[in-house]
C-alpha cells in the first residue's frame, strides 16, 4: 500500500514539474533554467517508472495496469470520449454500444421497449456522462 502511495505521489511530482516546464516556455525564461526543470522532469519520470517496475515484481498478479485498461475500454467503445473530435471539452464520456446493453441488461426495461428495438430494429442511443477523475 505504501508503495502505491509512493508511486501517486511521484505522478503528482511528475504533474507539477511537466505544468512548471510548461509555464516556464510560456513566459519565455532562459534556456539554462528550462534545461534544469526538464532535466528534474526527466529525473521524476525515471523514478515513477522504476517504482512502478519495483511493484510489479513483488507481485504481478496484483498489478492493476489502469492505462490497459482504459486503453482497452476505449478500443472496444465501452465508453466514448464526448467532444474530443468537435474540439470542446474534454474528461466527458458517453457509453458505447456494449456497456449500454450491459446497462439495460441490469435493467428492468419495459416490453414496449423491447418491441420497438428487438422487432422494429430501432436503434437504441444510451446517453451517460461521466466525469474523468484521473
């Protein structure tokens, strides 16, 4: 647990160092001091990644590897990222086609509604927005 802990607070480093890195080229600081934040960002991102190796050898069958995971949820269209190609804002997400059938095999939906889409072959949308909180 510890080590997760460890692993999340190093992300946060990586965060706020790639936002510093960013706002130092935005103001246009010298490239000696751009040089240094990279080369701290750089420093962060090798220790993230070797404690995140660390966890996965102690025990790779607890390993949760979330960016699979989303990466594969995304790819099959279980969810589907709301605005992304109109430009707007991002983080909002629709459900696709399989996780609204696993939504509507949860629910207890009426026979009309059956009707229309089993015999009718109307197409079912299922609307969901969901924050990204990652």
């Amino acid at each position: 647990m510890t080590e997760e802990l460890d692993i999340d607070a190093l992300s946060a480093a990586v965060t706020k160092q790639g936002s510093a890195v960013r706002q130092l080229k935005k103001d246009g600081a010298p490239s000696d001091e751009i040089a240094a934040a990279v080369a701290d960002l750089q420093k962060l991102k090798i220790s993230v990644e070797t404690a995140r190796k660390a966890l996965e050898a102690s025990d790779p069958k607890e390993v949760f590897n979330k960016k699979t995971f989303d990466e594969l949820i995304l790819r099959k269209m279980f969810v589907v990222p709301s605005f992304e190609i109109h430009g707007g804002v991002k983080g909002l997400f629709d459900l696709g086609p399989p996780a609204c059938a696993l939504k509507v095999s949860y629910k207890n939906y009426s026979s009309q509604r059956e009707f229309y889409i089993l015999t009718i072959f109307l197409l079912f949308v299922c609307v969901w927005i969901t924050l990204n909180f990652a």
